[in-house]
C-alpha cells in the first residue's frame, strides 16, 4: 500500500509575473523529511517545470 501525499502548499510557494519564486511562508526552525520534500517539489515545479536544468543540478549537488 503506497502512502498519501500531503500536496498541501503550506509554505505558499509562488512565481511572480516576472518569474521569481517566493515563499510567502518561508519555514521556521527545523522541518520533517515529509515537509522538505514538500517544499522541494514546490520548488522545482515552480521554477523548472519541465526539469530542463534540474536533473544536472541534482546531479553536481549531489557529486559534491
């Protein structure tokens, strides 16, 4: 059994008309794995959509 989602934007991530993203509710203090992962993907659907750059930057982040 595959475990629920919570696809809740909590921390109200959003792009601008110029195509920045903001977080209107940034987080305070620690965050959950669930909660990070949540934020990450807020953030990389927002900012590149069709992961054109994402993959490459995962990559070198994680090759440090």
């Amino acid at each position: 059994m595959m475990m629920e989602i919570d696809t809740l934007n909590r921390f109200m991530v959003s792009v601008t008309g110029a195509g920045a993203v903001r977080i209107l509710m940034p987080p305070r203090g620690q965050l959950d794995k669930e909660a990070a992962l949540n934020l990450a993907a807020y953030l990389v659907a927002l900012s590149d959509p069709t992961r054109e750059r994402f993959e490459e930057v995962f990559e070198a982040i994680t090759n440090v």
